[in-house]
C-alpha cells in the first residue's frame, strides 16, 4: 500500500476549472496503486463473513435468469427476435445490468463506508468510489462464466461482430463512473440518497430492455430509450453477441458522448464536493 500521508488542516484545492480538473487526474493516476490495493481490500471483505463466498457471484445472475425466463418467456410468452433462446437473450441484458446497478449501489456507500479513513489520510477521495466500481468487474466474470456455459449449453457461439464488446463495456464502465462520483459524495451529505439509487434502480431496470426486446417499445416512446444509456448498451451487446448484427453507429457515437460527458461532470462535481467530507462525518 501506498504510504499515507498526514491529513492536512486546511481542505485540499477543489477543481475549479479544466486544469486543476486535469490536475487532479494526475494525481489519481500518480496513486494507481492505491487504487489496486482498495480493490483487494474490497474483494477480501465482499463475502467475508458469507458461507456460500464467491459463489453468490454465479447463483446471482443464474437465479435471476431462470425467475425471469419462468415468468417472462412461459407465464407473458414474450418472444427474443429470430431463433434466439429466451434464457440466453435475457442472460446477455442481465450481466451488464448485474454490474451497473451492483456497481452504482457500491460505489455510492464508498465514501461512507471509508468515513474513518477520510478523516485520518490524505489521499486522493476518489479512490474509494472507483475501488467500489471496479470490484464489480470481478462479479461480471463470474456472470460471464455463467453466460458461456449458457452459450454452449445451447449449441451457440459468440457472433463475429463481438468486437465491438470491448469498446461497447468500456464505455459502459465510464458511464457508471460518471454517475458514481457525485453520488458518492452526496451520500455523505444526504444519507437518503443511498434509497434514491435503490428506488431509481428499480424504475430504471423496467425502462431498459433487460426482460424485453427493444422492437417491443412502441415508437412514440422510443426517444425515452434513445436516451437511456444503459437501454443503448444492452441493446449494442444483443446485437453484436446474438444477431451477428453492428451496432446503431449513431447510437453508439450519442452513448459515449453521454458516458464522457457524464464523467467528466460527475467527477468535477465530486471534487466540489470533496472538501467539505471531514466535516460532514
């Protein structure tokens, strides 16, 4: 780990402009290795004290999928297009979503959860957030494992157009991040906020097509998706995992403009609110 320094009297700079925000991401590459050292602390602690330990990672995503293919492709009858298997259509939705909404609750109890630490170290805040987010990666291994399995399960393989899967996670990645900073930040000012995420996580999930295709949204609400993030990228991954098909180039170009823009105001808010945490615990 990397040697803490004394926590100083007065509150660090704040960005208040490009180049202290570039500033400030300087310093956070500079502390990378705490960055690696937070996420094992992480991990270790995840399912410390859980019987089942890094099981839950596979019996997560596979309990869901089987629920919701019960209730969505036998009860409602909903229909993937083309010959695609309904556990395997809503698997591919739900190990992304797994992690944006795991990741999104994580990292907003981060800097909470850290309350003794922040006020007895400096060190670049931002960490704790981003440790919380990429933990998750881990989790999304193990919803991968389980998607493979499903994948030769049913006799198929990942289309050729799978390239895009790197850049379209990536992507998905920064966007988390974005939305992770400031909510981090106002959970240690408003700890209803850790509720809020619940309660939008909820509404959230029914206005992506985790559980549904995205044809099925009638046109006059198709702009409500269009600007959902999240429904963008699931959307990308089915397309490029399953149908063999590119990805709306237009949508993809519009979802990394949100998922940039997006972290670049949450992580400039984040350092706003940044000093004001020691006397907020």
């Amino acid at each position: 780990m990397a040697r803490a320094e004394p926590l100083p009297r007065q509150p660090i700079a704040t960005a208040s402009g490009p180049l202290d925000l570039f500033r400030h991401l300087v310093e956070f590459w500079r502390r990378r290795d705490l960055l690696w050292h937070m996420v094992i602390r992480h991990l270790r602690g995840q399912y410390k004290q859980s019987v089942l330990g890094y099981a839950w990672a596979f019996v997560n995503p596979l309990s869901q999928m089987v629920i919701l293919s019960f209730v969505f492709s036998t009860i409602l009858r909903i229909q993937p297009p083309g010959d695609i298997p309904y556990p395997l259509f809503v698997l591919v939705g739900l190990v992304p979503w797994l992690f944006f909404s795991g990741a999104l609750a994580s990292g907003t109890d981060a800097v909470v959860n850290a309350s003794s630490l922040v006020t007895k170290v400096y060190f670049p805040r931002e960490v704790l957030p981003t440790a919380a987010v990429l933990t998750k990666l881990v989790d999304l291994f193990f919803g991968l494992v389980v998607l493979t399995m499903l994948m030769a399960y049913y006799g198929r393989l990942p289309e050729t157009t799978s390239y895009w899967l790197p850049l379209l996670f990536s992507m998905h990645v920064i966007f988390t991040l974005g939305l992770t900073f400031p909510l981090s930040a106002l959970n240690l000012y408003f700890h209803d906020v850790r509720f809020l995420v619940g309660v939008a996580l909820t509404l959230w999930f029914y206005l992506t097509p985790v559980i549904y295709p995205a044809d099925f949204v009638p046109d006059k609400y198709e702009i409500i998706f269009d600007l959902n993030p999240n429904a963008v990228f699931i959307d990308a991954y089915r397309r490029t995992m399953l149908q063999g098909q590119d990805p709306d180039v237009s949508k993809v170009l519009l979802g990394l403009l949100v998922s940039v823009v997006t972290l670049l105001i949450g992580y400039y808010l984040f350092k706003k609110m940044e000093k004001g945490f020691a006397d907020s615990i």
